[in-house]
C-alpha cells in the first residue's frame, strides 16, 4: 500500500534493535485519513470470506481495525491484555510473550462476542515474531470459530512469524513489507500485493 | 443522541455498584456504525473551534476518537497507560485514579506530538468522577496547549465529575447522560441536547 509506505518512509523512525517507531501515525498519534485508507484495503482483499467478525488486541489494532470493520460491515472485538486475570469466567484467554518489553501478559475475549459460527479476520499493527497473532489464534480456536486470515499493517519480514504462520496454511496480508532496517534504512520487500 | 441511547438500552448492562456495561458496542466488542455517528457527532458539536488535535486514553476512547478525528480532519492521540514510568524523558505524564480498579496509573503522551499553537479536543468513552480528564487536562496545560472542551460518548450524571468541570468552564457534550442506574434500570437525563 503506496500511501502507508510513503507515510513509513517520511515519519517512521529506526532505533536501535530493529525497532521501527511509528508514533507519528500508528501508535500513539493516528492519522485517521490513513487508517480509512488502510481500513478499504483490507475490506478489499478479505472481501467475499463471509467475514462477520474481526479481532485485534488493544491497543494499536483498534484504529485500523475498526476503519476495517465498518468498511466490511462487521463489529471488531478488542482482545484485553491484562498482568493477571482474576475473573477467568466465561473468558478465552491465552498468555502472549513480547519480545519487546519481555513480559508475559494475558489476553482474553468474552465468550459473549465470539463462536463456533464465526468467521474471524485478526487484525493488527505489527507482526515480527508472531507471538501476538498466535495469542489471537489460540482464541479463535478456543472459541471454535473459522479463521479467514490475517490482516497486517506493517510486517518485519527479516523476522520469522510470518514465514511461519504461512507455512501453517494460514493467510496473511501485510500492506507493508519491511525487508531491512539495518543502518537505519528502511528497505521494503517487494514480494507480493504489498 | 438517539441512536447511542437505543443501543444503551438494547446491549447495556446495569451491574452492581452502579456499572454500566458497554461491553456489547463500546468497550470490548466495537459497532463500527455507531463509532462513525459518533464521531460524526462530535465533529458537528465542536465544529469551528479551531480544533487540530484530538486527545484521548487507551483503549476504549480511541475508537470514538478516531471517528472523531477523521471527521474533522485531525490527528489523534491516545495517552497511554503505564503502571510505573521508565522512561520520563520527553514526555508530559500524570497520574489517574481509577475508583473503579482502585489503582493509580500514569498516563503520558509524547512531546513530540503535542504543544503551545495545538487546540485539543479531549474525547473519552466515560466520564463519572472525571479523574480521566482532569489528568488529560494536566498534560493539556503542561504542553501550553488550549483546550477547546471535552466530548464524551457516555456521561454518568449521578457522579459528580461533569458538573465539577463544567463549573470550571470546561465544555463538556456528552452524547449520552445516565441520571439513574438505581434497581438495573436505566434512565437518562433529558437535560441539554442528549
């Protein structure tokens, strides 16, 4: 997606430990007008899945998710992240290990909101090593639900998790590839709808 | 607004301790629909102001907020939570008391990102005893900033923390006003334009 990665390149910031920092318009400021874009991109490409659920993790995922969700015309649920669950009733939950912040935190979703009869699309803003989408994953199997795929903004594609999740069979869409960020260049992979 | 008050109706929860769950549209699960007739609201409340920054909390206010944003035509910026802060460098930070958790957290927002030429318009999901915004407000002032006022997708008005900053000349719109949650009943005040 052209505008996203011309948005990267003009205000993303490279730090130490391939870190890519997208404060100015992803995670912690928004730029609304890019999330619409973002939110019609992804209605296109998962268009025709009978897609009637989305799931993404608070709280990067929420703006691109949402702009998706009313673009397919579907509700959005926010996984919570929580240090300790004490309510565990009537939850699906899963631990989730940043590699980032080297922490273990849980994530959890009401059983009110998600099914056998759901077909989920996960939404999110990043995916490096997987970890978060795996966390996703094992709630939509908990809940019995169909998963239709992935939707991801920005993918560090000299990390493994996309790699793998692929090879398990399961669909995902990243609008931008990143394929270095070694001496604080930022290089986009050119492989694929990206 | 009429649209929120039937969905209030329809999916909200009256739970002991006069909480009122959103967890169905709001909070947890997102009715994409109703976040863009929010916004949709909001920009037409605070039309004119000069507004060009949007100021909200992780996680539940970014929804609404970025409908808002995308309304109006500005960025969006969500504090953001943190139990204790590492990293004090180049942030504005305060701390809020959630009477509900009973914990003090820090919210920050970068720097970066907020300063004296900005006119922000706060927007949250709840307002009850109004700790939320009084530490937006906090890191509103600590930038210079001016405040055009506050919109607020759900007021409780049987708490004091609307009226407290309303007699300090805060602006406050809140799309709807709870005047009663008393025996799981749900009432509202008819009062301003809600």
């Amino acid at each position: 997606m052209q505008a996203l990665k011309d948005k990267i390149m003009q205000e993303g910031k490279v730090l130490p430990g391939s870190v890519l920092k997208v404060d100015a318009f992803l995670n912690h400021q928004i730029d609304p007008v890019l999330m619409k874009e973002i939110g019609e991109t992804f209605a296109k490409k998962f268009a025709n899945q009978g897609i009637n659920k989305i799931v993404t993790i608070e709280s990067s995922g929420i703006a691109p998710a949402v702009m998706t969700g009313l673009n397919m015309g579907v509700p959005v649920i926010f996984a919570r992240k929580s240090k300790s669950l004490t309510l565990k009733d009537h939850l699906y939950s899963t631990s989730v290990y940043s590699y980032t912040k080297q922490t273990t935190s849980e994530i959890s979703v009401s059983k009110d909101f998600l099914g056998k009869d759901d077909v989920v699309l996960l939404l999110d803003d990043f995916l490096a090593n997987g970890q978060a989408l795996y966390g996703l994953i094992d709630i939509v199997n908990q809940a019995g639900a169909k998963l239709a795929g992935a939707g991801i903004v920005i993918e560090k594609g000299f990390q493994d998790g996309g790699k793998k999740l692929r090879q398990q069979g399961i669909r995902i869409e990243s609008l931008a590839t990143i394929a270095s960020l070694q001496d604080g260049k930022i290089t986009f992979s050119e492989s694929g709808a990206n």
